[in-house]
C-alpha cells in the first residue's frame, strides 16, 4: 500500500496515516532539498548517515523532460535491472514489469490500455461481457482469469490481449515527454499473468511505430476517421490481410472499427490500411457515406464506387476457387441480355479482369435513359441496378464456393449494401 503525506499552503508535511509518520520519524534530520520536475520531491539528508536500507525502495528516478526515456529502458534491459518501472504522466500511470532487463508484464491507469478495454478493442470481447469479468473478478489482477473462467475469451486470445497490452503502454511510455519516472526494486504479483517479451524488440517496434505513424497520418488521419472504397487505377495483387480489410471498408464503418472487426491492433490495421490508400483502394473522410450535405453527384458516386467494391470482392473469392473464368462468362451473358429489367444500364458494360464494372459509365447509361427529372429517382435506378448485379453475382458465387465461405462472403455484403441504401 502506498504511503502518502500532504503537503500544506504553509509547507508543513503532514502524515496521512501512523505508518508514514513513523517513517518519517525514522528518518528524522536535515535534507537538503533538490531542484526537481513539480511532481517529483527530492531530498538528501546532509550530513549523509548512511546505512542498510530494506526492499522495496526507489533505486531510480527521474524527470521525462530530461531525456529520451527510451535510453533509460535502453539502460535497464542492457544493466539486466529487476523491479517496477512506473511513469505518470499526462493520460494517467503506467507500469512496466521488468525481470533481468526482461518485460514481464504492463499495467496502466489510462483510458484504453487497460486488459479488458483492449480485449474489447481488439474485438475478442463484448462490452457487456467486460462489465460482467469485472464483477466477477478479485480486483483488476484477477480479470484474465474471470475472462478464460466465464468463457468470455479464450486461452489463446487472452495471451494476444497482453501482449498487446504490454506493447500499447510501452508506445505511450515511449512517447511521454513530460512527468516523472521511477525504478522500484520489488516483485509485482499484483499484474496478472507474466509474459516473457524481449525488451529490445519492444524498444525497437515502438520506435519504429513512432516513425511509420507520423507516415500513415498523411492519407489515415486516425483511428477516428471514416473510410471509403475507390477505384484503383492500377489494379494490385492484394495479399489476404489487405482483402480482409478491403471487405470491412464499407463508408460507414471508422478505422477503430475496421480494426476491431479483424482482430488488429490500431497501429496493424493502420498499415494495412495505409497501404491500401496508397494503391487507390480507399481513401479517409472526416464524414461518414451518406451523411447529410452530400449533393446527388457525391452520393451517387459513392454508389457506384461502393458496388464496385462489393462485386470485386465477390470475384477474388471466386477467383480464390479456381472460378474465374466460367464465372466471368455468365456475367457478360448476363449485362448482354437485351431482355433484363436493367439492359438500358448495361449497354457496353462488360466486366473488367477483377470482376468490377465500370461505375462511371454504369450511371452515365442510366442518365441517358432519362428514367426521370428527379435525382432521387436516377438514384434509385442506378442503386437497384447495381443491385440486381450483385444479387446476380452471389448467385453465380454460390455455385463455386464451400458453404462457410458463401455464408461469410453474403454476409459481409449485406452490411456493406445495407450501408449504400441510405444514399438512394
């Protein structure tokens, strides 16, 4: 239990309970005071007495402003230093378990960082779920245990929460430049289960998330905003991590919610992310698809973009079958029928390589069609045509695929189509 003594408007120290008094007493005599950061007090006693002094006791401490606390970690790993390493700062106290220079574990009083908002976070964990591990563990160590106990995470899973625990407070530490640290020489059973995490591998990716982030927030401003799919210009070969993340992207959904559905830190799905605005699949937006103040031309933009997306996404999982080829065949047969409902749309739409059809000429069909005066009408039409397309291509999908993956590819485009209706 920590020990606390008040320090009043006159500069009087007062005690808050016997076991500081009596501290206090023990140490009775002159210090000299040292010039110090506001949140740290220092004091040595002059003349110096020496003495034994018993464990715990503070062994290092020190101002954030002072240097790079990254050389102080740096220190520690390379001394093979054993105890608590506790910053606070702005946003609240965080602490590192270190055993031999080695991280052992993380804690932290901040928004965000702690286990079962991150289990929430990293979407393996309801928030409802949270509330009922709290009430069921024995303080905040306990949680892991109530989490696997209840059946609300799984074993493996838990083990991916701290780890990504340990590397979220270790970002934060990292990029602290004002409070005050302190090394503690004691064991800390109280933070749950114990990892083993290589200090200078944390040291490492925590610079270089540092570096990277202040690259990706060109074109994925934070995990706040709002993403969009475009049209690339120059079709890619995604790798399955850039797909996963494509088919989340619906103009509705934020990144901290992209990221949570696939089970990636921020910092993970930002790259990937990243990556993709950089080869034209999507773009950030302060707003999300649809909001109010988008005019006609912007709405049915985003239409049409949006239904490119879902009917390439649709094609790279026939494609992952093996049905490329006879599926695009019954597609041109399809936009070739002067008998379909939408053929006033399809005229001279054939669809490209990667499965997607040209969204621009699609509208520009229906505006020649002059279906109506009305923009909310011309919407409509283009929105039910793009419709009926991909309607055609679950279909035609449901041929070719194993049932999971048919169930899981017609329920990702349904949330996403579900998005695009409010813009008719």
């Amino acid at each position: 239990m920590p020990l606390h003594v008040d320090i009043d408007a006159h500069g009087r120290i007062v005690p808050q309970d016997d076991q500081a008094r009596r501290l206090l007493a023990d140490r009775a005599g002159r210090f000299e005071l040292l010039p110090s950061a506001p949140d740290l007090l220092l004091g040595r006693r002059t003349p110096a007495a020496g003495g034994a002094s018993q464990r715990p006791r503070c062994v290092l401490a020190g101002d954030l402003a002072a240097f790079p606390i990254a050389d102080f970690i740096a220190f520690v790993h390379q001394s093979r230093l054993s105890g608590l390493l506790r910053v606070a700062a702005a946003g609240g106290d965080r602490t590192v378990v270190f055993r031999e220079g080695e991280v052992r574990g993380a804690h932290s009083q901040a928004a965000g960082e702690r286990l079962g908002e991150i289990a929430v976070r990293l979407g393996y964990l309801r928030p409802a779920g949270l509330e009922q591990a709290l009430r069921a563990a024995a303080g905040p160590a306990g949680l892991g245990k109530a989490l696997v106990d209840g059946g609300l995470v799984s074993a493996p899973d838990l083990w991916k929460c701290l780890h990504e625990q340990v590397a979220a407070v270790f970002h934060a530490i990292l990029l602290s430049r004002e409070g005050v640290f302190t090394l503690l020489d004691e064991e800390a059973p109280e933070l749950g289960t114990p990892l083993s995490v290589n200090t200078q591998s944390l040291l490492m990716d925590g610079i270089r998330r540092i570096d990277e982030l202040s690259l990706f927030r060109a074109r994925i401003p934070g995990p706040e905003a709002f993403l969009r799919r475009r049209e690339p210009k120059v079709p890619i070969t995604l790798q399955p991590v850039e797909r996963e993340l494509l088919g989340l992207v619906d103009g509705r959904r934020t990144v901290a919610e992209v990221a949570q559905r696939a089970h990636l830190s921020p910092f993970d799905a930002t790259k990937v992310l990243y990556h993709l605005a950089e080869a034209g699949y999507l773009e950030a937006s302060a707003q999300p698809l649809g909001a109010r103040g988008q005019s006609p031309d912007e709405r049915a933009g985003a239409i049409g973009e949006g239904m490119a997306g879902i009917l390439r996404e649709v094609a790279v999982a026939v494609e992952a079958a093996g049905g490329r080829e006879p599926f695009l065949a019954a597609v041109r047969a399809f936009l070739a029928d002067p008998a379909g409902r939408f053929a006033f749309a399809w005229t001279g739409i054939a669809p490209a390589r990667d499965g997607a059809v040209d969204p621009a000429a699609v509208r520009a069909n229906v505006e020649a069609a002059r279906v109506s005066d009305d923009d909310g009408d011309r919407l409509t039409v283009l929105f039910d045509a793009l419709h009926e397309l991909v309607l055609f291509y679950l279909f035609q999908s449901g041929e070719l695929l194993a049932r999971a993956e048919d169930e899981r590819l017609g329920r990702e485009v349904k949330e996403r189509f579900e998005a695009l209706a409010e813009l008719r």
